[in-house]
C-alpha cells in the first residue's frame, strides 16, 4: 500500500484534474446539443429552417455549387456566414450546419469556462459556461445566424482581455487571437467589431498609461497580422470573381440605408421593448448584485468600509492573488495591485461595450431577438461572479444557501427563456387549416411536378427554403427579398423587371405580396395555396404557354 504523503497527494491531484477538465467540458457540449435540439437543423428535426437560415443554407449551397456571393446573389451579410453554411453543406447537409452550430456553442462555454476558473475557480467557471449556453437559447430562435457563430469569437476576444487584466500582460498570441477573431467576426457581421474596438482601446490605453509603448507597438503588429491572415484570402478570392465592390456595397452600403430607413423613432421604439424585457440580462444582473451583498455581509473581517460589490470583488482579488505568477516578460507584479486594476479595467470596459452594442442592436429599429446574442460576452464575468457567489453561500451556509441560490437562478432562467417559449407558442397557434408539414410537402410537390430540372422559379419574399426543397434555383439573384429590411422602391423596381426577363417557370408569392404589385400575372395559372391568412398564405403560380384562355391568373 503507497503511503499518504503531501507529495502523493498533490500528485493524485494534479493527475485528476484533466480528468476533472474533461468531464466538465463534455458536460458543456452536452448542454449545448440539448439547447441546440429546438433547432430545425437538427438531425431529428423535419422542420422547415427559419426564415435568415433558409437564405443561409441556400447560399451556401450556392457557393459550394460555384456560384459567386454578392454577385450571382443578394445578401448584406458577411461572406463567412456563406462559406459556414458550404461548409456544413459539403459534410452533411443541413445536419453538417447543425453540427457546426454544436461546436461554436460548445466552444463558446467551454472558452468562458477556462477564462473564468482562475478567478472563480473550475466548478463556478463551468456553471458559469453553462448558463452562457441557456442564455444562448433564449435568443437563438431557429439558429443558423450571425451571431451565432460570432459568439465563440468574442468570448475568444474577451477571454484575452480578462487575461490581461489578471496579469497585465498581453503576449503575442494573445494580440494574435485579438485579431484573428477581430477579422473573422467582421465578415461575419461588421457591427460586432464594437465589441474588440473596446477590448483593444482599453488595453491600449492601460498600456500607454503604463508607459508601455513598445508592448503597444508589438501588440498592434500582431493583432494587425491576426486580421490580415483571416481576411486577405477571403478578399482575394472575392476580388478575383470581380465581387469586391458588390461585396463592399452590399455589406456597407446597403447596410447603412437598412439601419436608417426606419428612423431614431423606430429604433427608440426597439430599445424601449428590449429594455421593457431585458428579460435575461437585467435579471442576471439583480441577482449578481443580490448575491454579492448577502456574501459580502457574511465576511469576517474581510471587508467592513466597502458595498456588496467591494466584498465580492475583494474575494475575487484573493483568490487571483494566490493562484496567480508572473508570466514570462512581464513587466509588473503578478496580482495585488494590477490584478486590481485589471478587474476594475475590464469592469469598466463591459459597461462602455454593453450599452455601445445595445446602441448598434436598437439602431436599425428592428426588433429582432437574436441581435442580442452579441452582448453575451460581456456578461461572461457577472456569470462567473453568481456562480462564484452560489458556491461561497453554499460553502458557508449549506442546503438553505443552495436552495435560495438554485430558486433565484431557477428565476433567471425562466425570465429569460419566457419570450422565446412564448413566440414559439404564439406561432404554433398561428398555423393554418391541415399541418404546416403536409400543407408545404404538397406545394413543393406542386411545384416540382410543373417544372423540370434546370429550369428556374421565383419565391417573392423571404423563403428561400424552398429552392431547397423543390431542388430548384431562383431565377433571379433576389433569391430572397429585404423589402422588409430596408429594400429601395428602386430595388423593388430592379427585381420585378429582372422577373419580367427571366421568366421563371413558377412564382411562389407570399403573403400576397406580389399580387399587391403591379407585375404582369397575365401569362401564369394559379395552381396551388396554402390558405387565406396572409401571413401563411403561399399562392404558387405556373407559366402557361397560351396567354390568351381562361388560365390566366388572378389579380
């Protein structure tokens, strides 16, 4: 029998901790599968994909079909989410997107887990990462989307930053991944970069303040290099298909007109209901602030001239403290004092970044859910500090402790996943006459049995699932329409005329949109329709050859 020494015993502890690590991230990916399971993507799921992963997958196969973004079709997203979708195209279909939704996901919380363990320790760090995923779902709506696969990115981005502020350094990698991130989420989508452009001004500025101008100067250039490595192949193979300047007018451009043409009205009208159900993150934050107060006031002799939030912080500054050592080439101290500035560093920055992105979500005026996934890195920390608060209360005060803790996150939970379970509800009482799926099957099979493969349909709205189905390509590039989101009368013009030239074999109108226009259904028979609700209602009409009998269609 090996005798129990202290040496014995670190060693046992230090070998299980992998093991541990491990254990704690599979329970991650696992959450993120069960969150992900509501998606229409997944692999046992025969739903119809939502209306912007609709557009995605259809680009996407596009793109993996030789057809070049921006030019061979509209869209005033970055590029990235087009090769996303090819991607998971080419490995399984709309499972194999499913899949890479699994992993940003998974990534995600698992990066939030390593960032925060050092301050808040494993078990608090992966509650932490766990909660990161429910927060998730209660945005993620039919999944497929932007911000999505930005979210890995910027807890990758603020991972780095809760770094710095720990040790008060940045190393090369670390700058590196600052801009590796940086680039790949501005061809995500360009607005989230507000997040990095606080990150870096901010460790910029704790830097110069330092007198660190060289680390500024080295820092720059590898973050600089970071971005051009994820940008300049994608650029260049946009440039060589002569898509750059549609690319740029598309991305920018157009965006800029999407994001004014409602007006400031609009957009306070948007800040107004989110901040009327800032449901998850207003909750988390009551309850952080809650649970710092009651733990800061069982302290003894810690904390007696400071706030809840003092007390809180203070035991996270002890804990970085004792764990922390100097890194190579730093050039302060390991903890005390700059893992104090650090934190108050990053506290600050989480402020200016949350209403800044909150700003460019409410601008367009749209309120839309998912926009809000962009803010979840900056609640990474307060995530960490309610766990990091549960697990003190329960250390100190027992199942009483755990039971208050588990209720009021129990709370937070339901408060954020109410609207989501709500909208779900409201549409599945929205449905028309027979079920959506038999309804849908029978015009996709209408549709296919009044063309023939090669030629071309046109859906007039924003389906593009159902190129898809009827394995079919749009016969214009406005294979899905943003009349909603900002489209010009002159590009309403642009895209009825491009219909009038292409003639294609079927026209899907949705919701009567097309027939509340004044394009010329004379040579077309109305042959299929869902019902009369307009917004289910899909009217499928099919080119006839004689335009002079009764079969022309309805106006």
């Amino acid at each position: 029998m090996i005798e129990q020494t202290p040496a014995n015993t670190a060693r046992h502890r230090r070998a299980a901790r992998p093991a541990a690590g491990i254990a704690a991230y599979s329970a991650l990916f696992a959450l993120a599968a069960v969150i992900l399971a509501q998606s229409p993507l997944a692999p046992w799921s025969n739903a119809l994909p939502g209306t912007d992963s609709g557009n995605f997958l259809y680009e996407g196969h596009r793109v993996l079909t030789g057809h070049t973004p921006y030019l061979d079709f509209f869209d005033h997203k970055g590029p990235l989410i087009f090769l996303i979708n090819a991607a998971g195209d080419w490995l399984a279909g709309r499972v194999g997107v499913w899949l890479i939704e699994w992993i940003c996901l998974g990534a995600s919380a698992v990066i939030c887990a390593r960032a925060l363990a050092p301050l808040v320790g494993r078990w608090a760090a992966t509650a932490a990462g766990g909660w990161l995923i429910i927060a998730c779902g209660a945005y993620l709506e039919s999944g497929n989307l932007t911000e999505e696969y930005a979210l890995p990115l910027g807890m990758a981005a603020c991972a780095v930053f809760i770094r710095f502020a720990r040790t008060g350094v940045l190393r090369w990698h670390g700058a590196a991944v600052l801009g590796l991130t940086c680039g790949a989420a501005l061809m995500l989508r360009p607005t989230a970069i507000a997040l990095w452009a606080v990150y870096c001004l901010a460790i910029a500025l704790s830097m110069v303040i330092g007198r660190r101008i060289r680390e500024v100067l080295a820092a720059t250039g590898w973050f600089v290099a970071g971005l051009v490595v994820v940008t300049a192949p994608v650029v260049a193979w946009l440039a060589a298909r002569g898509a750059l300047g549609a690319c740029f007018e598309q991305m920018f451009l157009f965006n800029a007109e999407y994001a004014s043409r409602l007006g400031p009205r609009a957009g306070v009208k948007v800040a107004l209901h989110f901040m009327g159900g800032f449901d998850f993150m207003l909750a988390t934050g009551v309850t952080a602030a809650v649970l710092a107060w009651v733990w800061s006031r069982r302290q003894t002799g810690v904390v007696r001239n400071g706030t809840g939030i003092t007390g809180w912080w203070h035991g996270i500054g002890q804990r970085g403290a004792a764990g922390a050592r100097t890194p190579r080439g730093a050039t302060t101290g390991p903890a005390g004092r700059p893992l104090r500035q650090g934190m108050l560093l990053l506290a600050s920055a989480n402020l200016i970044a949350i209403p800044l992105l909150f700003l460019l979500i409410v601008l367009p005026g749209r309120a839309y859910g998912h926009y809000m996934m962009q803010l979840l890195p900056c609640y990474a920390l307060p995530f960490g500090l309610v766990c990091y608060g549960i697990a003190c209360l329960v250390r100190r005060a027992g199942v009483k402790a755990l039971a208050t803790a588990g209720l009021a996150a129990l709370t937070v939970t339901a408060g954020g996943l109410y609207p989501d379970l709500r909208t779900s509800a409201d549409r599945a009482l929205e449905t028309v006459g027979a079920s959506p799926d038999t309804v849908f099957a029978e015009m996709v099979q209408e549709i296919k049995a009044n063309t023939e493969p090669g030629q071309t349909i046109q859906v007039y709205a924003n389906q593009s699932w159902v190129y898809l189905a009827t394995e079919r390509d749009a016969a214009t590039r406005y294979h899905y329409l943003p009349f909603s989101g900002g489209g010009s009368p002159e590009m309403r013009r642009e895209v009825l005329d491009l219909m009038e030239a292409a003639k294609p074999q079927v026209i899907v109108d949705v919701s009567g949109v097309l027939a509340a226009t004044d394009f010329d259904l004379s040579g077309y028979r109305e042959a299929f329709s869902t019902g009369s609700r307009a917004r289910n209602r899909y009217d499928v009409y099919v080119r006839v050859k004689d335009t002079t009998g009764a079969g022309t269609a309805k106006r």
